[in-house]
C-alpha cells in the first residue's frame, strides 16, 4: 500500500485529478460496504462482487460470514479496528460506502432527545469516524462514497432531525471530497430519492407518512457503482432517475 510523502503541489493535484477521473477497474479491488446486510448495502455488495471486487460488509449484525465484521461504527475507535482488520487480511482497501442509516419521523416538539442522538450518531457521527478511518488506509485511485439522500437537497416537516443528519453529513462529504482529493481519493456524495430498503419500516421512533413506491435498490446500486466506474464525484437526486 502507498501513501504519499510530500506535499502536493497545484500541479500534482491536477494530475491526481485526471487519474482519478480514469475509468475504474473493480477486478480484485477491496470493497467495504457498513450498512451491508441492509437493503441497498446488500445489493451494493451483489454488484460490487459481479465486478469482480473482494467485498466486506460492516454492521452491527452478528453473521456467521468471514466477509462480515460486525462493528459498532458510532464508535470511532471501532471504525478504526474495522478497517485495520479488513487491511490485515486483505492488504488494501480499494473502495468504502457508507449505506448504514437509521430514520425517525415526528415534529420537532415530540422528538426526544435520544433520538436526536441516535440519528447523529449512526447518520453523521459514524459516517465521520468511518471516513476518517479508510482514508488513512487508502491509496491514489481509491473512492469513499457516502450516502446523504434527496433528503439532503429539501428537508421536510415530520423528518426534520433526520434531514438534518443527512444535510450534514452531506456537508461534510463536499469538503471532505476536497481534502480526500489532495490523496488522489475521491468522495462521491450519492442522494437518491426514496428506495425501497424498508428502512422506514424499521424507524426508531414515530410513524412513517404514505410515500409513493420508491426506486428499486438495484437501480440505486448499479447507478452509485456507476459513477464509481466513471469517476463522477456528485450524483444529485435526479440523476437517479430510471
């Protein structure tokens, strides 16, 4: 595994961007995916593997699977031993997408604050420590995706807390992208629109609305492999669009 020594000049930097911005080749390549025995993590990994990439899921599940860690990933040391495992047995970690989330849904004034903090925590705070701790591990050419969602691009009332999990973690994707790509790494910040994960079903407080039928989570994963594939940083909601 490399890193690099010295530090970047403009020009360097422009150079990195046009490696990185090469068509990706996924043969052999490590890939992470936290959230990957949920809906859009499982089918993530299923396209991941077809392109021939040495797939880990990450999530607090305990499956009897060498490919799975279970980790706690709210918990930033517990990132770091995630990917340090994944880098002991594998050697390199190629790819990292962060498709681990929890929803709540309710007004503001009947919110209360442990859920407040449990949507931070597993939306914003352990999408942080999990970046954090792939990118101290990965070389020129790797891609870190985090997943925000349309609910990142207009917040709505009965989802206001969870918006703004979303909207900050999609913050902080834009400036991270910036920092990552002084490595040569890209971040892509992905927001579909509502996909049918079932996650609503699984809220950790309040009663979901009545949403029209969502994407079908292999149309998502297939359209995020994607633009890992050809080097797009930015997948805004609509470019989702079947």
């Amino acid at each position: 595994m490399s890193h690099l020594k010295h530090p970047i000049t403009t020009t360097d930097a422009d150079n990195l961007w046009t490696q990185m911005t090469t068509p990706f080749e996924f043969a052999q390549k490590v890939a992470i995916i936290a959230g990957g025995t949920g809906g859009l993590g499982s089918a993530l990994s299923s396209e991941l593997a077809a392109r021939g990439c040495v797939v880990i899921t990450i999530s607090r599940a305990h499956i009897a699977d060498p490919a799975h860690i279970t980790a706690d990933l709210r918990s930033p040391e517990a990132a770091t031993a995630a990917i340090a495992e994944v880098v002991a047995r594998h050697g390199s970690v190629d790819i990292v997408i962060n498709a681990m989330g929890v929803v709540a849904f309710g007004p503001v004034n009947t919110t209360s604050v442990d859920t407040v903090e449990e949507l931070f925590l597993t939306n914003t705070f352990g999408h942080i420590f999990l970046m954090q701790a792939a990118l101290q591990n990965m070389s020129q050419g790797s891609v870190l995706v985090g997943i925000s969602g349309v609910i990142a691009e207009q917040n709505l009332p009965g989802m206001s807390v969870y918006g703004a999990s979303k909207a900050a973690t999609r913050s902080f994707n834009e400036a991270f992208g910036r920092e990552a790509r002084r490595s040569g790494v890209r971040v892509i910040d992905a927001r579909p629109p509502h996909t049918e994960t079932g996650l609503a079903s699984r809220a950790i407080a309040g009663t979901p609305p009545k949403f029209p039928t969502g994407l079908d989570p292999i149309h998502v994963a297939r359209r995020i492999v994607q633009a890992i594939a050809d080097g797009e940083t930015d997948l805004p909601s609509h470019t989702f669009t079947p």
